[in-house]
C-alpha cells in the first residue's frame, strides 16, 4: 500500500527526502566538520554517492526514487535557476561586463581546446568524435546537442554526456576548498567564474556551498556558456577540427 | 500576491525558452540555444523597470524568491539523478578531460578578475 502511495506521490516523496538529505548534511557539516566544508557541498556529495546506487538516472532508477528525476529535471532546475536572478544588481552586472564576455569565449574555447587534445592523444582521431568530446568538456548539454547535430555515434555521445558530469561533480566538490585561493568572493570573481567553467549545475552548486550571495552572478554567465558552446562548437569549432585533421 | 511573482517568473522563463529555440532553429539546431540566460536577464530588467517605476512589488516577489531558495534543494535531487554510473565506466577520457578543465578553468580565474579590477579602475 505504501509502494503504490509513495509511486503515485514521487515529486512528493522527492521534496520529503531532499529535505531529509539537507538537514542531515547541515547538521553533519555544523556539528561534526564545525562548518568547514558547507553543508550544501556535503548534500550534493551524499546525492551523488545515492546516484551511483541507481543506473542511467542515478538514484532515480530505484523504487519509490523515480520523483528526484522530476525534481531534479530540467524544467524545475531552469526555473528556479531564473528565479536566482531577481537578486541581481544591474549596476553589478555593467561591472563585469567586458571580463563576463571574454571569460565567456575563452572559457568556451579552452574547455574545447582542451577536451579535443586529450581526446587525440588517448587515439580519437575522426573530427566528428573529435568535436563531440570537446564539446563535452563544455558542459554535458554541449556535447550531446553538437554530437546530435554533427552525427556521432552513441557511444561518442554517452563519453562526452560523461565527460560533462565529471566536470560538474568536480566543480561542485572543489570550490568550496579552492574559492579562498582564487578570489571566489565577489560577484565580479564569480561572473568570470561562471564563465570559464560553465556547467551551470556545477557552477551554482559550487557556490552554493562557497557563498550563496554569489550564485545568481555565477549562474548568469555560466547559462550562456551552454548556449554559446551550442552555438560554436558544431559549427566554427567542427569546421577548425575538420580543417586541422584532414 | 504570490501567484504574480510565479507568473512573472513563468512569464520569463517561456519568453527565454521560444527566444533560445528560435536562435536555435536559425541556425539548424534543434536545441536551446541561451534560453535560460534570456530569461535571467529579462527577469532581471522587468524587475528593475517596476522597482524604478517604484512599483511596491514586495509581496509578490516572494513567489519568486522561494522558486530561488530551492534551487539548492533542486540541485541535490539532479545530482542524485545523474549517470555518475556512465561517468566513471565512460574511459578515463571522460574524468581526465572533466578534471583538467576544471582545474585550468580554477587557475584562470584569478588572471581575468585582474582584467574585472582594471576595468573597475578606469570607470
């Protein structure tokens, strides 16, 4: 009876276990870690222990799991990722605005740069893997969006969806240690960081658990890395690839 | 009312989601291309036009700012929900390329806040 309450229930049932999730994680961080790493870190990490238990959607694959893939969808995560920017100062956002772009196509480019050279050097050699795994080291919707597009194979797509969630599960884990190190703790810091890393995921989960205050600023520049990267990526990038390789 | 926020809100974010398809169908992709940046900085303009127009839009902002407060919550039930499976089967492609740019990514952001600075110094 409770399978069938719970099942019916799950977006339910998901807000419930969240909640359990992040009271056991702030309280874990304030009493035994005395603060040190933020308890919203501590959530994200035991989330994604939970997403190993589960197959291709984590956690979610489990019975009575299946509403964390609806509260953790897209729709709800954009949504409440516009929702950050209503405390966004314009006056702050002028500020950034030269830094903001230029980290923006350089972190674009680095991230592709990058994806595609390690991906040379590990054997891939035809220019649409080549393409599609860089734009993985964008962000996970880059490489599947300009795999689709260009015509990869699945198994080319899955490793760059792959490669994306490394890269947020690192984001979201590391800053919080490193912040401190490179000046995470202004808006004007976390705009360029939100630029260069991109993953918005990623981006807003590491500031989260870094600074609250800073996470619409980050999220703002790090929401146009995806489209950007969507944007050049299966077009000037795949040309430059195609151009280099043959 | 709380309803006005949401609505706004919601407002916002469909207006960003047909702006970035359409970008997207422009150049032959199926995909969203900066939707959800559109729709940030529309909520972002819309909300500084009525708070200049000294619009008391205070109720109804909360509507708005609960949707912001869960995005944490919500970012926990999508990490719990990803293929953190797939990442670790994908090859060591995909964590040796995860965490290099992340890590390069971490060093270069001291380098351009300088730029920020410099920027903030001439004006």
């Amino acid at each position: 009876m409770i399978e069938n309450i719970v099942n019916a229930n799950g977006l339910i049932f998901a807000f419930f276990i969240v909640g359990v999730i992040m009271y056991l994680s702030y309280l874990f961080s304030k009493k035994i870690l005395n603060n040190m790493i933020p308890g919203a870190a501590i959530a994200i990490i035991i989330a994604l222990i939970l997403a190993f238990m589960g197959e291709d959607k984590g956690v979610s694959n489990l019975p009575y799991m299946g509403g964390m893939a609806i509260l953790g969808g897209s729709m709800l995560r954009d949504f409440s990722v516009v929702a950050t920017a209503m405390g966004v100062d314009i006056s702050k956002i002028k500020q950034a605005g030269f830094s903001g772009i230029l980290s923006l196509f350089i972190g674009v480019s680095f991230s592709f740069s990058l994806g595609v050279i390690v991906a040379l050097l590990m054997g891939y050699s035809d220019p649409i893997s080549l393409t599609t795994i860089g734009a993985g080291a964008c962000t996970y919707i880059v490489g599947p969006v300009t795999g689709s597009a260009l015509g990869a194979s699945s198994e080319i797509i899955a490793l760059s969806v792959a490669t994306g969630v490394v890269k947020v599960i690192v984001t979201s884990i590391c800053t919080p240690l490193v912040a401190t190190k490179i000046g995470l703790n202004n808006p004007n810091s976390a705009m360029i960081f939100g630029g260069l890393i991109g993953t918005t995921s990623g981006v807003a989960a590491g500031l989260a658990a870094t600074d609250e205050k800073l996470v619409p600023y980050g999220a703002l520049t790090a929401t146009f890395f995806t489209g950007l990267g969507c944007l050049m990526c299966p077009s000037i990038f795949y040309f430059i690839i195609n151009a280099l390789v043959s | 009312m709380n309803i006005y926020g949401v609505s706004l809100l919601a407002f916002c974010f469909l207006a960003g989601k047909i702006i970035g398809t359409f970008l997207g169908s422009l150049i032959g992709l199926s995909g969203d291309i900066g939707g959800v940046g559109f729709s940030m900085f529309l909520l972002v303009f819309i909300n500084s036009y009525l708070k200049k127009k000294n619009i008391n839009i205070s109720k109804s902002e909360n509507g708005v700012l609960f949707w912001s407060t869960m995005y944490i919550p919500i970012v926990v039930a999508m990490s719990a929900s990803q293929n953190v499976k797939a990442a670790m089967l994908g090859g060591w492609l995909a964590i040796i390329v995860g965490v290099l740019v992340t890590i390069v990514a971490f060093m270069l952001v001291p380098l351009l806040s300088r730029i920020g600075k410099e920027d903030l110094n001439k004006k």
